[in-house]
C-alpha cells in the first residue's frame, strides 16, 4: 500500500466537543481541572471547593477549553468573584465583544464568555494589538515575532544580547565600561 494522498482544501472543518461530564458526573472534568492546576504558575488563592468548581463548569456546559480558562483564572481569583465576572459576561452577551472577528454565530456563549474571561487582565493598549496576534497561530520564536512586527530597534536588540552574554561569561563590568556606562555597586551588578 503506498502513501496516502491528502487533497489541501481552503475549508475549515470544524469539529463540536461535547462537555467533559456534567453536574451529575462531573469526575472527568475535575480531573482534567486537577492536571491544570499543576501546571506552572502556582495558585496564589486557595484551592476552590469542589461544589464551586461544579458550579463554574455548569455555567459553560462542561466545555473542555473553557475549563482550561477557568482551571488557569482560578489559580489567581476565586471562584465566587470568577463566578459573578462569568455571569455578567454569559447575561450581557459576548457576541458584542465578538462581532466582525469570525467567530461562528453557533459558538458555545459559554467558551466566549470563558475566553473573555482571559482578557479581562490585558490592558486597553493590549487589546487593541491583540487581533494582530492571529498571524502567529501556532506560536513562532522571538526573531520572527521581531523581523514581522518591526517591533524592537535592532541596535538595541544587539546591544542586549551583549549585555546578556556578558552577564553569563561573568563579564557585565567590562560591558558597562564598554558602553561607557558606570558601573553599578556590587548588589546591583548581575
């Protein structure tokens, strides 16, 4: 049997996931919820309540990439305060806050909402560039992000890679004299 043909076509398919549960069996999600919790960084709140956590989830349906917002704003909010920020998002309608960028009219209220919920911490100047952002899909290393956003002169880009190279030979006295610089005290020198 050879290899398998694959036909690239410009349409995007698009699959539907169901909850991971729900309020009468909720196991699966509070164990995809535990998993993240683990993940870096640490909680700064206490650990929710197993009742709360029931609850939030019931609110965007037990839908997988919204526990994924929720699990992550839970390790810095609790989950009364997440819980009323959610409530107010789901009563005001996010379609609003979605309108003219290709979301789907049949996206989950719920995943919107939880989404929403991971921008409420971005500043106004964040979020006006944050749509830009969709041209690195995926991701990408730092160089491209710099060659395509023309963000960062190179002068100083260069200037701190040779700060930071100094920095790990040992070497940052020598630099600050390089660049003519005073050099700091002991205690502020890397």
């Amino acid at each position: 049997m050879g290899p398998i043909a694959w036909k690239a076509t410009l349409e995007h398919l698009r699959i539907q996931l169901d909850g991971l549960g729900g309020k009468q069996a909720p196991d699966e999600a509070l164990e995809w919820c535990a998993a993240l919790m683990k993940l870096p960084p640490a909680p700064t709140v206490p650990a929710p309540k197993r009742e709360a956590i029931i609850e939030l989830f019931d609110r965007v349906k037990f839908h997988p990439l919204s526990i994924r917002v929720l699990a992550q704003q839970l390790k810095s909010r609790r989950p009364a305060e997440l819980g009323e920020r959610l409530e107010q998002l789901l009563s005001q309608g996010t379609k609003t806050n979605t309108s003219g960028t290709g979301v789907s009219e049949d996206t989950p209220a719920g995943l919107l909402a939880s989404l929403e919920l991971s921008l409420d911490k971005l500043d106004a100047a964040a979020r006006k560039v944050l749509p830009r952002l969709g041209v690195f899909q995926g991701g990408a290393f730092e160089q491209e992000l710099i060659a395509i956003t023309d963000l960062g002169d190179t002068g100083e880009r260069q200037q701190l890679e040779a700060f930071l190279a100094a920095v790990e030979s040992g070497k940052a006295k020598e630099f600050f004299k390089a660049m003519g610089e005073p050099v700091p005290n002991e205690s502020q020198t890397p």
